[in-house]
C-alpha cells in the first residue's frame, strides 16, 4: 500500500517534469543561458561551453523538453488506465 508521502513526491516530480519540458520547448534561449551561467560558477574551466552556446544545443534542449512532457503524457496514460 502506498502512503500519502509517496503519492506527493510523485506527483510533484510529475508536475516539476512537466513544468521543465514546456520550459525547454517555449523558452530555450532562456535555459540554455541559465545552464552556461551555472557551468561558469561550477566548473570555469569547462571546455564544453563553446558547444553550450551553438544552435544545435537549443534544438538539444527542445528535444529534451519534448521527451519530457511525452514521458509525463505516458505515465498520465499508464496511470489512468489501471
């Protein structure tokens, strides 16, 4: 049986899934900058982040958010049909 506790963490990591995918997809400009400011402060020597600043990293955040909010869509599904 599960308990209340386990259903609020699965719904907020639901909820928080989803939110982050229509993130990534409306606004991809905006994580891709919040992403590079983090990775100044953690790590500053990356050498990745020249590749955090192309084109094909924003189409790479949009496929992420995609698969995010189709993850959220299948579990919805799995869950309302038990």
């Amino acid at each position: 049986m599960r308990s209340k506790m386990w259903d609020f963490f699965f719904y907020l990591s639901l909820v928080s899934t989803a939110v982050l995918g229509i993130a990534c997809v409306i606004w991809p400009k905006v994580v891709q900058k919040f992403s590079i400011k983090i990775s100044e402060r953690t790590a500053p020597n990356d050498r990745f982040r020249d590749s955090m600043r192309s084109d094909y990293y924003l189409m790479e955040i949009k496929v992420i958010g995609v698969l995010a909010i189709l993850a959220v869509i299948f579990v919805i599904y799995v869950i309302s049909t038990q």
